[in-house]
C-alpha cells in the first residue's frame, strides 16, 4: 500500500531563508508527483508537477525534485518571503482508482517578517 | 483557474440526514473526483467518475454514493450523515487519466454533523 510521509510536520524560518520541505513515498509506482499548497480554510493549489520519467520541475522560486529508486522528492523554496507561510501538501499519481492522488500529511510553514 | 465550484460551500446537519454535495465544473474534463480532508488523515479519495454514469469507488466510500448524469456535474451523497463524516470535502477535476495535467482543486465543502 502506497504511504506518503513529510518531514517536518512544521517549520517556522525568518524571512529571505532558503529551505527544504521532504516528502517520501513508499511504491515507486507513480506515474507523477505533485506539490500543492493549501492556504487555511482554503483549496489545493497546484505548485509543481514531476512526470514520473522527470527528474525534476522549476517555477520561480521553487525547485523540486524527484528520485524515484530512493522514493523521496524535496521542494526547494529560494529567497522565502511571508507570503509563502501555508501548508505545502505532497501527493503522488498511482495506477490505480481513477489515476487518484495519494498524499501525506503537509507541512505547515511559516516565514517570520 | 480552473472552473470548479462546489456547493454549499458549508453545511451544518444532524445524524440521520441526507446529505448531498454539488460540484460542478466548466472545464469539460472527463475525470472528477471527490476527497474527504481529515487532521490526521490528510486527503483521501472517496469516489471517482470516468465519464458520465461512469464511477467507481475510492478508499473510504462507506456511507457515500456519486452520480453524474452531466459531464460538469458530480454529486456526492450522504445516504444516512453520522458524525465520522464531519469533515472538508474537496472536488478536483482533471482532464484525463496520466494526463500531463495536474488535478485542479475546488474551494471545499466544510459539512459538519452533529
């Protein structure tokens, strides 16, 4: 059964730092892997999508990566300001139920003034 | 954005109700799916449509039912509403499966059940 972890749960870093968030799947079964971003009380925002044949996507800021042998995928946030304080959500597309999407638990960040 | 609307956007409701959560979208994609957002749980897909009259379940369909007589339309039911289904229901949409697409989220359904 495919699980899907992120680490750390919570992170708090002063502005204008670079930082890391981890995700890690367990089946490297996956035909993509998508980082969201979820503000409270409202939708997902699709922020990256990684082909499961890509190594990694760029938009902006944000850099992520995939390596599918080791099951682990990291989002790369540059230059953080506090409009990125949110609840960043790792999900990954499997094969089966529709192409659905499997995700871990987020972990929410907040970039202090 | 993608055009998702979900309805109502909250609902408060007793046990024993039946509940029914609209979404509806103007972006003619084929697959719609409904997720259930839980602390603790994350989001988890509790039923699927491939196309109209074309659905399936997800992981946690228990106590829920779908239609979609429309392309734009998904419904999801609450056939007897219990106080496990107080949660944050979200719709997402995409345009096929492995598509090069990302799923695209509605704004949520908060429903609690007292």
């Amino acid at each position: 059964k495919q699980e899907v972890t992120q680490i750390p749960a919570a992170l708090s870093v002063p502005e204008g730092e670079n930082l890391v968030l981890n995700c890690s799947f367990t089946d490297s079964a996956i035909y993509n892997l998508q980082w969201f971003r979820q503000d409270p009380g409202k939708g997902l925002t699709s922020l990256l999508l990684i082909q499961s044949s890509q190594r990694e996507q760029t938009s902006g800021r944000l850099n992520a990566s995939l390596d599918k042998s080791s099951g682990r995928s990291t989002l790369y946030i540059a230059a953080s300001q506090p409009g990125d304080s949110a609840t960043y959500l790792c999900a990954v597309g499997v094969y089966n139920q529709g192409g659905k999407l499997i995700f871990g638990q987020g972990t929410e960040l907040s970039v202090k003034p | 954005d993608a055009g998702i609307t979900q309805s109502p956007r909250h609902k408060v409701t007793e046990t024993g109700t039946p509940v029914t959560l609209r979404c509806h979208q103007t972006e003619n994609h084929r697959y719609m799916y409904w997720y259930r957002q839980d602390p603790g749980h994350g989001l988890r897909l509790i039923h699927y449509s491939y196309g109209v009259k074309d659905t399936d379940k997800g992981e946690v369909s228990d106590g829920y039912s779908v239609s979609r007589s429309k392309t734009e339309d998904f419904l999801l039911t609450l056939e007897s509403a219990t106080s496990s289904q107080t949660s944050v229901y979200f719709c997402a949409i995409t345009r096929d499966y492995l598509s090069t697409d990302t799923q695209y989220f509605g704004p949520g359904t908060r429903l609690t059940v007292l």
